[in-house]
C-alpha cells in the first residue's frame, strides 16, 4: 500500500486569521450556549442509533 501522506506547514498569518475567526464564531454564539454541570448532562438523553425510533 502506498504512503500518500503530505506534510506542510501551515503558515503563522493563516493559523491568526482562523483563530480570529473561530474567537468570533464563539463571541456570536455565547448568548445562546449554556455551561452545564456534570450532574445536568448525565440526566440528559442519549442519542444514538438504537435510541431513535424509526417506526419499525
């Protein structure tokens, strides 16, 4: 099997520009993101594949 692996470096300027960007995604959406405890999600439901109900 052949090894297709490309290792590059990825610049300083585009790892600031996409840090900046993932800071305001984060800004945007702290008014709607709730800090839960870790009693509050253990007592949330689990989703998975056997939890959803596909009327069969």
């Amino acid at each position: 099997m052949k090894d297709n692996k490309r290792v590059q470096a990825v610049p300083a300027n585009v790892l600031t520009q996409a840090q900046a960007k993932i800071n305001a995604v984060a800004i945007l959406l702290t008014t709607y993101v709730v800090a839960l405890t870790p009693a509050e999600r253990h007592e949330l439901p689990k989703m998975g594949e056997k939890t959803i109900n596909r009327g069969e």
